[in-house]
C-alpha cells in the first residue's frame, strides 16, 4: 500500500468517527504518523484529502454493494436485494461505536457546506438507488412485487429507511434498530 494511500485510510478512520469537520490536519499527521511535509506532498488542503476520502469510500462502495452483489449476474433480484441487507447489517453494527455510515454521515455534515462534496456523494445514491430499481424493476416483471411499484420511487424510499435506521442505530447504541428496520424492508418488499 502506498503511503498516499495509508493518508487516505488514516483520514477515513477519523472522519468517520469525528465528522470532517472536527477532523483536523493534525489528528490526520497523527494517525497516519506523518508530517505536515509529507501530508502536503500528497494533498494540497484538508480539502483535497476530503474529496479523496471519499472517492475511496464510494470507490469501495461501488465495488462491494453495487456491482458484487446488486448487478452480479449469479442471483435472482430478490436474492440480491437479501444480500445488500445482509451486508449493510454486516458493515454498520460490527463496530462497537456505531458511527454510522461514513458516506451517510458525510453526506449530511457536508451537503450544505461544499457542493463539490455534495455532488459526488449524490452520485454515489443515485447510482445505488439505480441499482436498487433494476433489481425492483426485475421482481415487478416476475411479479414478486406489487406491479404498479414505482421502481425508482421505492429505491430511494428503500435506501432512506436504510440510511435512516442507520442513523437511529448511531443515535441509540443499539444494533436491533437496524435489524428491525432492515426486516421492515424485507417485508415491505417481498424478500422473507
């Protein structure tokens, strides 16, 4: 791994803990055990680490939700949805500190304050909520859902109870937030 990368991986720790506001160069020099010069050498501001921070969160995001498990072409569309609940479940109540998601989180600290950052995070949700309604859209088609589904509707919806009960986890300390709201979804959806 390079060094530049190790900076990323350090940040992202800390921004999603802290928020990225609270997040400081020097709690990043910390964490990374670098120096200003270092940081600099990689990074023009707190800024341009920001935004790489972020790619690399939708990059991983990208990878592992949306093209390993929602457009993979080895599962039926009921399957898949199971499996994105599954891993969210997985991702967002293994740490002890439940801070929440880091793209959620940013998103709501961040939107109002940089549109650079608002506009890549948007990105990232509108590429989930896509995938999200072709899978809706194929269980609309072999009538596994209602029929007159709203697929692109119900993805958002979908992904706002996710987020949602995500940040109600976060608030209360308790993993079974989640989980309720997560089988809510599954009845909701026709995926028990």
């Amino acid at each position: 791994m390079s060094k530049k990368q190790e900076i990323i991986l350090a940040a992202q720790e800390i921004i999603h803990s802290k928020g990225y506001q609270a997040t400081s160069i020097s709690d990043i020099l910390t964490a990374a055990n670098i120096g200003k010069g270092q940081f600099y050498h990689y990074f023009s501001s707190k800024h341009d680490l920001g935004l790489a921070v972020i790619d690399h969160l939708i990059l991983e995001r990208d990878l592992q939700l949306i093209e390993m498990i929602l457009k993979s072409t080895e599962a039926p569309p009921k399957q898949k949805l199971n499996k994105m609940l599954d891993w969210i479940l997985i991702c967002h109540t293994e740490k002890e500190n439940k801070p929440g998601c880091p793209i959620g989180n940013l998103a709501i600290e961040m939107s109002e304050h940089d549109e650079t950052y608002r506009i890549k995070l948007q990105e990232y949700f509108d590429r989930w909520a896509e995938a999200i309604a072709d899978n809706l859209e194929d269980m609309n088609h072999n009538k596994v859902v209602n029929s007159r589904l709203h697929s692109k509707k119900n993805a958002e919806a979908m992904i706002a109870l996710i987020e949602g009960g995500i940040m109600l986890m976060k608030n209360q300390l308790n993993s079974d937030v989640l989980k309720n709201i997560l089988d809510t979804v599954r009845r909701q959806y026709n995926l028990c």
